[in-house]
C-alpha cells in the first residue's frame, strides 16, 4: 500500500461494520483497521469521515475525492 488516499479507500472506511475504525499510517503505508490500536497516527476515523461528508443527500464519488484529497494533503504536510 502507499500514502495515497483514494475515494476508493474511503469507501472501503466507510463500509466498515464498526464507527471505531479508522485509516493509520503505519510503517510508511495507509490502512484500515478496527479497532484503531493505541498510539497509531489516525488519520481519520470512519466516524469523523461520516460526520464531513454531506448529510441532506447522498455522498457522490466527487465527495469522497474531494476528502481523499485533504487528507492526502494533510499527510504531506507531515513530512517524511
């Protein structure tokens, strides 16, 4: 895997069955994980991705881009 966030990605957040899942960089890549183990840098948690997508209509894949892009945009500015 790599630090690249896709739509993809954070549809397959958004699919997981428990709001305590979350996206970590761990060991220089990006996955899912449920439960979010201590001291992992979360990048965000499925709960809090739900809580920025629309809530008045359905999310469209332009919305998830939108997301993946600041996030991305977060994790470089972390450095590495």
């Amino acid at each position: 895997m790599s630090t690249r966030v896709t739509a993809t990605l954070l549809n397959e957040l958004l699919a997981a069955e428990s709001g305590g899942a979350g996206l970590v960089l761990e060991g220089g890549s990006l996955r899912i994980v449920d439960p979010v183990p201590d001291g992992a840098l979360v990048v965000v948690t499925r709960d809090d991705l739900k809580q920025q997508l629309p809530q008045d209509r359905p999310v469209g894949e332009g919305d998830l881009e939108f997301h993946a892009a600041e996030l991305e945009s977060a994790i470089d500015s972390l450095g590495g």
